[in-house]
C-alpha cells in the first residue's frame, strides 16, 4: 500500500476483509529524499498509516532505501529515527537501484553515475545483502551505507525479539 492512501475506514474494511497487514513504501526518513526520489509522500504521511494499523492490529512492512545520489548520513539519521517511530513488525532495508526505464535510472545515466554493468546487479535486495553500490554517491560511501543498513537491522531486530518475548507484537505465521 502506500502511506498517502490509507485511512481509518479503508484499513477497517481490509481488515474486515481479511487483511492482517500491509507493506508500505516508506523508503526514507528524509523529506529531501522522499521529494528526490519523487514519491509524492510525506513522513506525517507514514507515521500516520503506521499509526492507523497499530491501532486496527494490522501487521506493517517497512521497505527502506538506503543510497539516494542526494543523500547525507543526517538524512540516514533521519530514516533511522523515523524506525523508531513507526515501528514495522516486519522491514527490508536495500540499497537504492536505478532500475531502467525510470526517473532515478534516468539521472544517474545523465549523471555518469551508474555503477551497474550486468543485468543481476539490478537486484536491490543482493545489493544490500553484499554492500554493492549500483551508484557513485557525492556524500556516502558503503562503510555509511553499511552502517545505517546494520543500525536499523539491528534495532528492530531487537526491538522484535523483545517484544515478542513480552508478547508486545505478532505477526503472522
């Protein structure tokens, strides 16, 4: 789903449906990155759905990008704390890809930037899991992007395993 189309009512029918959780596109913490990458969403937007599903029960998925060519270690702060405040049951955190054919790929070619030169390295989720860059970056080099992968993995992983130790969060089976 994403943060800007949910609502109270429309959550309670997806949950009257069937529904026991939703993924959502929060990609950063950043309002900078959130207008870079083009997602017409805002970060009250995201607190707001987060806020919505835990109040219906509905279990959430967090899909973080880390790796903008505009991004700052403070903008990296900033998606960690927002972590902190939405609170996913379940997340991915995977390094920005310029896939082809859209806006990001787009700028980086424009740029030069482009790091990829195989079709297998358009995979965003073994580009984090092996701390390949897709991208030059102007402020950021893998050891912070390493860095702020692991923050946030570590947080909530934590966060999981006590929480389901007190029975504080479930997820589904």
């Amino acid at each position: 789903a994403r943060v800007d189309t949910v609502d109270r009512e429309k959550l309670k029918l997806m949950k009257e449906a069937g529904c026991v959780g939703l993924s959502f596109g929060v990609e950063s913490g950043s309002q900078k990155i959130l207008d870079f990458y083009q997602k017409g969403t805002t970060i009250g937007q995201a607190i707001k759905a987060f806020n919505l599903c835990r109040q219906l029960k509905l279990n959430t998925h967090a899909y973080i990008m880390l790796g903008a060519p505009i991004e700052t270690r403070d903008d990296m702060e900033m998606t960690y704390q927002l972590i902190r405040k939405i609170k996913p049951n379940l997340w991915a955190v995977f390094f920005t890809t310029p896939f082809p054919g859209n806006y990001l790929h787009d700028y980086a070619k424009e740029r030069g930037i482009i790091r990829v030169r195989d079709y297998v390295e358009y995979d965003c989720a073994q580009n984090s899991k092996n701390s390949n860059l897709p991208m030059e970056l102007d402020y950021l080099n893998r050891e912070d992007l390493e860095e702020y992968r692991d923050k946030i993995n570590h947080y909530l992983i934590k966060r999981t395993i006590l929480a389901r130790f007190w029975g504080v969060i479930t997820c589904p089976s």
